[in-house]
C-alpha cells in the first residue's frame, strides 16, 4: 500500500504527522500544497478544505492533524507515540491540545495581520492564549528530557511543531505587527527558557530535522 501525506512545507499540523510516521517506520510519499490557493487538491479530499491529509491507495482519505496521530497509532501501534500508562498518555495528550490551542491561535493572529482593518481586541485575546499556552507548555517542560514519560513520543512532536510554527511567525515578521497591540510579545526564544532547552535537544533527531518548516509564497487574497 502507498500512503500519500496531503503537506505543505509550513504546516505545523502536518509537520506532526510526517514526524510521527517518521518514527514509526511508516513509508509515505510527500505531496506539498498551498491549501490557501484556489488550484488546491485539499477540497477534492477534504470537506473542511484542510491540510494534512494521508491517502492510502486502497481506502478513503483521512485527514485532521489530530485524528490522524489517533489513526497512526491504531493503525502503526508497534512504535507508539504514547506512554503505556493511562495518566501518562492523558497527560501526553493534554499536551498536545495546549500546543495545537497555541498553534490554533497564531493561525488566527497571522491572518487578522493581513486584514485591512485589524480588531485590536481580537489580537490581544489571540496573544493571550499563545502567552498562556507557552508558559504553561515551559513549566511542564521544566528540565525533563521528554514532555511526558521517558521517550520520545505525542507531547514533544506536539511542542516541536509548534515551536516552528512560531519561528515560521517570527520570520514572516509577526513579532513587530504583533508588539503593536501587546508590547511584552517577544520571540520564544527569549522569554521561555525550558523549550529553548528542550528544542535544543531534540532538534537533531532525524524525524525533528528532516521535517522543518519552509514559508511558502501566498499569492491570492485570502482575508
Ligand atoms: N485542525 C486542523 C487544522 C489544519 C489547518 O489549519 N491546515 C491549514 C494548513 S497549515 C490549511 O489547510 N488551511 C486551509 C484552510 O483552513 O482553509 C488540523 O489539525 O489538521
């Protein structure tokens, strides 16, 4: 069977998923799109007109980052992404849904930053929850190896992809556009100590190194 990844070279999202089939040993074959332009696949898999998407040859497309780390691990449990203990794994996967909430809210930040006319109060609420969510993910990450357990798995993909989400961010010049409607916004790298650790080492595991994300140019209007 081929499995086909629906990517593009700066999703976060599917950044998790290529990580995770990396580390099970699962071969796939990369496709890379602009889900955001109209010459796009994504709606022809995809009711929700979303990216990542895995396309076995013999089976219906699956998509949505987060259903799709359920999939591979029912479908690929040999190498699992998470603890064997229950706790651990509930803890592994509220990790990830504080990382994905962060990743969530720098999509939203990104796109008012396009907008003509940008909603001060929307962007203040927005950089809240990336505050809240990076402190919160910092603490956790404390001086541990690994986010939850003692291997690699769910937790730290989810923090390596959204801490590329913010460096992709910070290069499209976020940080400035950003500092104008709260002025203690600053790059990651400055203000949470344990993930600049943290990122440190693991950012040479080939899954982590292989899978780093690239902007992309957006040619069509979008907001
Ligand atoms: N919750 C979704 C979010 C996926 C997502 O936002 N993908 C972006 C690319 S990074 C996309 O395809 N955006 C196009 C759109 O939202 O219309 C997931 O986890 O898969």
């Amino acid at each position: 069977m081929t499995l086909t990844l629906i990517s593009a070279t700066p999703s976060p999202f599917a950044r998790k998923v290529r990580i995770a089939m990396i580390e099970k040993g699962v071969d796939f074959v990369v496709q890379n799109e602009v889900p955001w332009h109209a010459d796009t696949l994504t709606p022809r898999y995809n009711p929700l007109e979303q990216l990542p998407i895995l396309i076995p040859d013999d089976g219906d497309p699956v998509f949505e980052s987060t259903y799709l780390m359920d999939w591979l691990e029912y479908r690929y449990p040999q190498v699992s992404m998470l603890p064997a203990d229950p706790d651990l794994a509930m803890t592994a996967r509220l990790v990830h849904v504080i990382a994905e909430g962060v990743v969530d809210a720098l999509v939203l930040l990104f796109w008012e930053m396009q907008r003509d006319v940008i909603s001060a109060e929307w962007t203040r609420r927005q950089l809240r929850k990336v505050r809240g969510g990076l402190a919160d993910l910092d603490r956790r990450a404390g001086t541990l190896e690994y986010m939850v357990g003692d291997r690699f798995g769910l937790a730290d993909i989810a923090v390596i992809a959204m801490l590329g989400a913010l460096d992709t961010m910070a290069e499209a010049q976020m940080i400035p556009a950003w500092q104008q409607f709260d002025p203690a916004i600053a790059p990651w790298t400055t203000l949470y100590p344990n993930l600049v650790r943290f990122e440190a080492h693991h950012r040479d595991r080939p899954s982590v190194h292989a899978t780093g994300p690239r902007m992309f140019d957006l040619v069509e209007k979008i907001v």
